[in-house]
C-alpha cells in the first residue's frame, strides 16, 4: 500500500539534496536555494510541473511504475534509492520496470555533461533509456518505443524506416553487428528472459535475422567508425566511444567526428539546427 506522505517527503529531501551543478543545470545568481526547484526536476523527469508538485504535496495521482522509472533517472537516485521510491509507492519489487532500465548516478552525472554532443544510455537490449538533445537531432527520439518495438534490434529487422539513418550500403554489416550483439545478450541472460522473447520474436517476424541468427556472429574489438544518414546535413562518419556499466548491463554511447572533416563541420551545423 502506497505511503504518500512519506513518498512526498522522500521526494523533496531528494530534490533538495541536489545542487544545479549535479544534473548540468546552471547554478545562476538569484537562486536561494542549494537544491533543485520543482520545475527543474519535472522538466528533468519529462513531466508536468503541476503533476511533480502535486506528488510532493501530497495530493497527486497515484504514480505508475513508468512514472516512478522516470523520476528515480530525474532525481539521480541510486539503485537502492530506486527500490525504496517504488516501495513507498506500494509497488511490489518483483513487480516494477526491470533493474536494468535504471541509470546509475555516476552515468547520468557524466551524460549531463554531453548535452551539446550525441550521446544515449542504452542496455544490453538495444532499448534507449536517455539521450541527449543532439542524440535526439541526430537519431530521432529512440526513447518513445514500447514492446519489443523498444529495442533498435528489433526494429532494425522489423521496421524499414529504422534503417533509414545508416547508407543502403552499410545495412548488411550493421545486420551482422546488431544480430552479434543479441547473441551476447541471449548467451548471458538465457532462455527465459527479456533477450529470449526478442530473439523469439525476430525469428517469426525476420527471416534476414533467423538466417544471420544461424551463422553465430560475434562481435570485434573494435568499433569501426559508422556513416549516418541526415535529411538536412547529409551524410557523417562518426566514430561511436562506448563506455560500458557492467553492473547495470548499459553503455554509454558518444558519437564523435575528426576535427577538421566535413562531418565534424556536419556535426556543428547539427547542433545548431537541434535548438
């Protein structure tokens, strides 16, 4: 049963525990406050102002499990902190949005401070759980799936428009590399699981992967540079830096150019056009 007093309380001792600087907000010189104010973590949490206060009050609606995924990212909450929001608010642990769609501190404090670059959280399913402004400016918002349709792996083999980013002449190879990848994630996660049901799932729907699903292939240790496809600038050859959680099963990835090249200056113009 959910404790709403003691869910409003948790959140604003979180919400005031939080300095500007911690999200990569700028401190400025009117504040009075240490702490975060209500409309910077609701914009944070990708929710109404009106909707966060009134859960802080207490007087608001009772918060889905998504809601409470969203404000856990927004408030930087550990993994533990997490689990402590969703029993406040009467969920049952076993019950709530899987462990590994939460972002750790540590990650999302160093993604706060990419917001002029491309840069997403993802996991090992291929499912987005952040991005940056110009992630979103360069690859479309990947965080607004639902279903197996959440994972780029899925729609890359289910959905044409997905493939529409990369050049024709890279499809093949980014086919290999996205069925690779699976591979790890159904190797390590087993049969019964999240990475069993898309595997299930592609095979009925993608003959392509039920073949290259056959040949067992593996990932390299390098990850070569890849071109990406943009409807205002044109073609870019980025290289994509990865840092890896291996506790949550996430990466972090960074799309960077050469200085100098014309998909560096491609990537500027990006950024501009992303405001």
């Amino acid at each position: 049963m959910a404790d709403r007093a003691a869910l409003a309380a948790f959140l604003r001792a979180r919400r005031e525990a939080l300095r500007p600087e911690d999200v990569g907000l700028p401190r400025g010189r009117r504040r009075r406050t240490g702490g975060l104010r209500r409309e910077e973590v609701a914009a944070l949490c990708d929710m109404s102002v009106d909707y966060y206060s009134r859960l802080e009050q207490p007087r608001g609606p009772h918060p889905s499990e998504q809601m409470l995924a969203a404000i856990a990212r927004g408030l930087h909450l550990s993994l533990e902190e997490r689990d402590h929001l969703f029993q406040l608010a009467g969920y049952a642990l076993p019950r709530r949005v899987q462990r590994g769609d939460h972002i750790n501190p540590g990650m999302m404090r160093i993604l706060d401070r990419l917001e002029d670059t491309p840069a997403q959280v993802m996991n090992h399913l291929g499912e987005t759980l952040k991005q940056t402004r110009m992630a979103v400016t360069l690859l479309g918002d990947e965080t607004a799936y639902t279903g197996l349709a959440r994972s780029a792996h899925y729609r890359w083999f289910t959905d044409p428009a997905s493939r529409l980013v990369h050049p024709d002449g890279d499809h093949a190879e980014q086919s290999r590399l996205m069925v690779a990848d699976l591979h790890g994630a159904y190797a390590r996660d087993g049969g019964d699981s999240r990475a069993a049901e898309l595997v299930d799932g592609l095979h009925r729907e993608s003959p392509e992967f039920a073949g290259l699903w056959r040949e067992r292939p593996v990932l390299g240790p390098y990850c070569a540079s890849k071109r990406f496809r943009h409807p205002q600038v044109g073609t870019l050859e980025l290289h994509c830096q990865t840092l890896v959680d291996p506790d949550q099963s996430q990466r972090l990835l960074v799309y960077t150019a050469v200085p100098g090249t014309e998909s560096h200056t491609n990537l500027q113009l990006l950024s501009i056009l992303g405001w």
